[in-house]
C-alpha cells in the first residue's frame, strides 16, 4: 500500500484515538476532505487494515449513524512494528484554539455592529436628506412649469455660453 501523507493521517488520528475512531474524530484531528475520509475508509477496508462499524451510538443529527473505524492487527503490526507512520515524523494534528476563536468572533461581532451603527446614523440620514433635496428640485421644476422632456431652449444657451467664452478669450473647440 501506498504511504501517503492522507494515509498517515487518517491512521495517525485513528491510533491517537485509541485505535478506534469515529468520522468526526478523525475529521478533528485532520485537514482531509469529505472526499478524501471516504477514500481512505474505502481504501483501508478493502486492504484489511481497518473495520468499519456503525453503531447506534454514534447517530448524527441528520439521524444517519456515523462510521467508526479500528485498526486492524495487520495495521497495527505495520504501524508499530514497521513504522508505516514514521518517516520520522507523526502527521501534524489539526488543532484549534477556542478561547482565540471565540475572541475573533467577539471581534468581528463588534466590527458588524460598528457599521451598521454608522449606516443607521450616516448613510441613512444622508439618504433621506438627497430624497427631501432632490423632491425640493422636483417641486420647482414643477412651479416653473420646465419640460425635463423637451430640448427647447438648449441651443439658445449653448450659443449664448460660447459667446461669453469668446469675450473672455477663449478659443471655440470643435466638439463634432
């Protein structure tokens, strides 16, 4: 059998476990995927180096019965006898620092409440001040009775704009 760092691995949280070891145990104690666990217990079944069990007493919530993998004596014998786990080195176990995890949490738990505090008193406030200002400009577009739909007058100012520009020496630029 081939001595893959995934191999390692999931028999090294196995014997850490006592040789017997659940999913959820072995998931703990490495970074191997979903697809990779279930290599591995496929795998190492079919060689004869673990036996695989559900028992009734590890039912996950979904109501499904959780595997349990044991080191077979074959397994242990290669792993013990014939430092199948060596190498010189045990695979790293995946740990987690809960008491860090938790003030992280606590941490961006304070970061969201300080941005919606400044959407609900900033942002918003300056929306309906645009909303009051911009229907404060739709009444007097209304008082002057101005067509937003028509272009009627807008050459006159053109023209008009470009003869002052040519009063104070500015040269007329060719926008066609």
């Amino acid at each position: 059998m081939r001595n893959t760092e995934e191999t390692r691995s999931f028999l090294a949280a196995i014997k850490e476990e006592g040789g017997r070891a659940s999913t959820r145990q072995i998931r703990n104690r490495t970074d191997l995927t979903e697809g990779q666990l279930h290599h591995q217990y496929q795998k190492l079944e079919d060689r004869g180096w673990i036996t695989v069990e559900k028992p009734d007493s590890y039912v996950m919530e979904s109501g499904s019965r959780m595997k349990v993998a044991e080191l077979t004596e074959k397994a242990l014998d290669e792993i013990n006898n014939k430092g199948f786990l060596s190498g010189g080195q045990q695979p790293e176990r995946t740990t987690v620092n809960v008491a860090e995890l938790a003030e992280q949490v606590e941490l961006v738990e304070e970061s969201i409440e300080q941005v919606q505090e400044y959407v609900s008193k900033t942002v918003y406030r300056q929306l309906a001040m645009m909303r009051w200002s911009l229907s404060r400009v739709e009444v007097a577009i209304e008082e002057a009775n101005v067509d937003l739909d028509s272009l009627d007058g807008v050459e006159a100012k053109e023209e008009e704009l470009k003869q002052r520009a040519k009063e104070f020496g500015f040269q007329e630029v060719d926008n066609s």
